[in-house]
C-alpha cells in the first residue's frame, strides 16, 4: 500500500475526531474523540516510520500509546467527580462548578 493512503485515512480519522471533540456535549463521548484523535497520529507516525525504513515511528506510537492509556484513566477519574457532584456528565453544566 502506499504512504498517502494511511495519510488520508490518518486525516479522516482526525477530522472526526475533532469534529467528535468540537461538537458533543457528553464527557465520554469527547474522550472517545480524543481517542481518535491519538490514534490517527499513531497510524501516521507507524505510516512513515515503514515508509523511512525506521523504527522510530513505532516507538513513538508506543509512546502516544502509553499517554493515551494516562489520558483515559484521568479523563474517566474527572468524569466521575463530575457525575457525582452534579449526577450529569453534560459538559455545558461544568462551568457551574467553578470555585
């Protein structure tokens, strides 16, 4: 396959992405665009790592791999003080929370 093929799909798949983050009002659902989002850079960074001859790419992907997990277990740790304090996970009711 050629390199501009994952480079579309890797575009596609974060234009969703933000489109998903940009758009939604659910907390989980914007964490799971932020997802995508990670996962298309992981998709071009192994696309020219192949296309270099390098492992570099891989290990980078490796890396964006680990962050994302981190990520996760933040975001979801947020989302449930979110949930408990105002039993919505509506992220337009957040900024009632300042303090």
């Amino acid at each position: 396959m050629l390199l501009n093929q994952f480079l579309f799909l890797g575009a596609f798949l974060f234009c969703t992405g933000i489109y998903g983050a940009l758009s939604r009002k659910n907390a989980v659902l914007v964490l799971m665009s932020i997802e995508l989002i990670l996962n298309a850079v992981n998709i071009n960074l192994v696309a020219f790592g192949a296309f270099r001859d390098s492992p570099v790419g891989q290990v980078f992907a490796l890396f964006v791999i680990a962050i994302a997990a981190a990520e996760v277990g933040v975001g979801l740790a947020i989302v449930l003080i979110i949930y408990r304090n105002r039993r919505s996970i509506d992220l337009t009711q957040v900024d009632a929370m300042k303090g």
